[in-house]
C-alpha cells in the first residue's frame, strides 16, 4: 500500500490524543491513522506528552487524595477477578478491503452497500450516526464531478477512501485527509477515471456560494 | 510492516519532543531538585533498586508476568492519584473520579498482559487507559480506536529500544517542566481541562488564534529542545 501524502495536522491528532475530540473527528482520525504509519507515529508521541503530563506533578494534582479504602478495595478487585480470559480475537474485518476497520461499524456492510442520498449534481451523501457535536458522512461524488464550491464556518476533515479528488489544495488520493477550516473556499473535482468515496466530517455547517445549494442545505443536512 | 521498524518510528517521534538541553534549565531543577540530584550522579548506585530501570517498567513487567501484587501496589500508590487528579481535572466530582480511578488502576492489572515497554512508558500506557475511561464515563461517547498492528513474532522487543524509550520519556518530562509556565498550563489544559481552543479561549480570555499559536510554540519548543540533545 503506498503511504498518503496528505496527512492529519497536529491539532488533530493532539486532541485525539487527549480525548477531547466530538465522535466523528475521532471516527476519522482513527481512520486515517489506520492507514498512516506517519501518523500513526506522531499519534504515539503525543499519547507520550499525555504519559509526561500524568507522570509530572502539575500544579493541579497537588492535594488530591485518594479514599481511605481504596488501595485495599483495588485489592480485593483484583484478588476475585476471575483468572484472566485470553485475549479477545480482534474485531472481524469488514469485508470491504476499503473500509478502515475503525469505519466498518458505522457503515455496517461495504461501500457498495452504502443507502445514498442525492444532494445534487450527482453528488450523493450518507450521515452516519455519530455523538453531537460534529457531523461524519460519506460522500460519493462521480468521475469528473464537482461538489458545489464551499466554504467552512468551522472544520471539514475529508479522507478519501476510494478514487481521488483534486482542489486548489492539491490532489487527494486514498488515505489522504484535506484538514479545510474557514478560510479555505474550494471546489473539490473527482478523478475523470474513477468515482471517489469519501468519508468527511464537519464541526458547522457548509457555506456554499450558490444560491440554490444554499436554499437546498438545511433540507439536506450539508 | 515490520515490527522492528515501527518501534524505530515511534521512537525517533517521541525523541522530537523530549530532552531539555543541558544544562537543566533553573526552573525544573528548582520543581525536582530530587530528580535532578538523582540524575546527575550514577542512577545505579543511588537507586534503592540497583537494577531497576526509571519509569516503573521493572515493576510493571513484574505485574505482568509474575502478577506480582507488591509491585501493583507501587504502581498503585504512584498512579492511582494521579489518575484521580487528571479525571477531576476532567470536569468529574470526587467520587466519581475515585471509583474510575480504581477501575483505572483494576484495568492495569488485568490487561496487564497488553503492556510492551517497545511501545510505551507505563506512564503513557496507563494514560491512555484512563483517557478511555474519561471518554467513556464521563463524555459517554464511543472511542472509535486505529486498527491494531501486527507486532510480529517476537513477544518482547530488543532491551536497548526498552531503555532508550524509557529514556526519551524520562527526557520529554524533563523538557515539559522546563516549558515557561503559560505554555507548560496551556498545553495541561489541552489534555487535562477536557476543553477544546475555543473553550481554553473563553477561560483564558485570550483570543483563539493565540491559544493556538502558543499551543504551537510549546510544542516547537520541545522538539527544538530535543533536538539541540541528539
């Protein structure tokens, strides 16, 4: 498999790291890592700030006491554990060789199993459930097609999962992330060869510039 | 990919963080004159273990293979209250966060077989833990996790990558205490406030765009630290 080029920004991956992150941004930040071995290395030194932070004695852990009974309750926890189980067996692989195993219990089956919407000019979406707070959705968008152009109030976190696409930002082919924020206004093209998956995740709503796909946004969830 | 390689990855990140540039600058040495006192002679001849290696990895691989119930209580004594801390920290009252402090501390000791001193500290390693915990007790929110690697056929990695870990961590902690104050707080509160940019913006009353560039600063700066050590 080759390595992405387009990676995850620190920010990200900081804050997945300190479990700070809505649902959806950490669904695409495990995602990509899963294809990422840069990013899956940076993503363990910042787990290591995390361990130095635990281990130094910061201003706010000073004078935080345990309970009387808690070293013995630990005790007594571990000593009637049942004898450790073997390891569980790792979760089943999807089926579909394209979806990050992250990925593959939100979207149940494979990408060719996917229940689209139309949003318009072929583009098709599917919301995915996640927690409030932040949107995950996979987007389809044909060969040779253009989403409308857009911009961001907030974040838009877009990881290519099949085909590529191609922005003023660069090309994006599979296991790239676009990390967009509100100053970027784009028109993201797919590949003339191939129709493009993505999974893309936005903290606010999209801005599109034309009037009809701005009529059309809060009936579609964009 | 192989095993051996990763290992070397993770390393060669962690390493562009850690290490403060010798000499240690005045203000950890002030906050741990203990540890510094402690490093700048032989580890070997003061430690009350001659053989014990920094970061509690002796102990914890002890518990690990042995189940060795008087090293779980070092580990206990050392951590439990610290986690303790980081989950109040974390927006929990005090008895919630002791109750998942000891479920914490009771997950350490089952999944201790999970532990491999090539990847992690047993600092980072019982981070991680309680992160989860933070994220599935008190946001209630699933943590979807990267896929799992291969780690390859042998169970336990080369001792010269053990210690060298243990001693790029024991350096970033160094390097952190060595951060000036508003950048070593702000960085706590990225990961131990539970607060997004924006949040730390309303807290603080420092605008957005300064969190993030001094979040950036700290960050450079430890690298650049660790980098003026290699």
């Amino acid at each position: 498999m080759t390595e992405p080029t387009h990676h995850l920004t620190p920010q990200l991956l900081m804050a997945y790291s300190a479990g700070t992150l809505p649902e959806a941004f950490d669904l695409i930040v495990a995602s990509h890592v899963s294809l990422c071995d840069t990013c899956r290395a940076e993503l363990a030194s910042y787990d290591a700030v995390g361990g130095a932070l635990l281990e130094a004695e910061t201003d706010g852990f000073r004078g935080i006491e345990l309970d009387a009974s808690s070293r013995s309750d630990v005790l007594a926890a571990i000593r009637n554990e049942e004898p450790a189980a073997p390891a569980p067996a790792p979760a089943p692989k999807c089926g579909d060789p394209r979806v990050p195993t992250p990925l593959a219990p939100y979207i149940g089956g494979g990408l060719d199993t996917v229940k689209w919407r139309s949003v318009g000019m072929g583009v098709k979406q599917s919301i995915l459930p996640t927690s409030p707070g932040a949107t995950a959705r996979l987007l389809y968008i044909p060969a040779g097609t253009a989403v409308p152009d857009h911009g961001h109030n907030g974040t838009e976190v877009t990881l290519v999962l099949k085909g590529a696409f191609e922005d003023e930002d660069g090309r994006f082919a599979r296991g790239d992330v676009e990390v967009a924020t509100e100053e970027l206004n784009h028109t993201p093209v797919a590949d003339i060869s191939e129709d493009c998956i993505c999974l893309a995740v936005t903290d606010a709503p999209l801005r599109f510039k034309g009037l009809l796909p701005r009529l059309a946004q809060p009936f579609l969830k964009i | 990919m192989a095993a051996a390689r990763i290992r070397h990855m993770l390393r060669t990140q962690i390493s562009a963080f850690g290490s403060a540039p010798a000499p240690v600058l005045p203000r950890a040495a002030a906050k741990h004159p203990e540890r510094i006192s402690r490093r700048a002679e032989s580890i070997t001849v003061t430690d009350p273990k001659p053989d014990a290696r920094p970061g509690w990895v002796d102990q914890m691989i002890r518990v690990r293979d042995d189940r060795s119930e008087d090293d779980f209580v070092a580990l206990f004594d050392h951590f439990a209250p610290r986690v303790k801390a980081f989950l109040m920290r974390s927006g929990s009252d005090a008895s919630l966060a002791e109750e998942c402090a000891q479920e914490v501390m009771v997950t350490v000791w089952n999944k201790a077989h999970m532990f491999d001193p090539g990847r992690a500290s047993v600092a980072t390693w019982i981070f991680t833990i309680a992160r989860n915990k933070k994220i599935d007790v008190l946001r209630r929110q699933r943590r979807p996790e990267p896929e799992d690697l291969p780690w390859g056929p042998e169970p336990e990695p080369d001792q010269t990558e053990v210690l060298a870990l243990q001693q790029e961590t024991e350096t970033l902690g160094e390097a952190l205490a060595a951060l000036p104050d508003k950048q070593r707080q702000l960085i706590e509160k990225a990961y131990f406030g539970d607060l997004t940019h924006s949040e730390i913006a309303a807290e603080t009353g420092l605008p957005l765009g300064t969190i993030k560039s001094r979040i950036r600063l700290a960050l450079d700066r430890l690298r650049h630290a660790m980098q003026q050590k290699q």
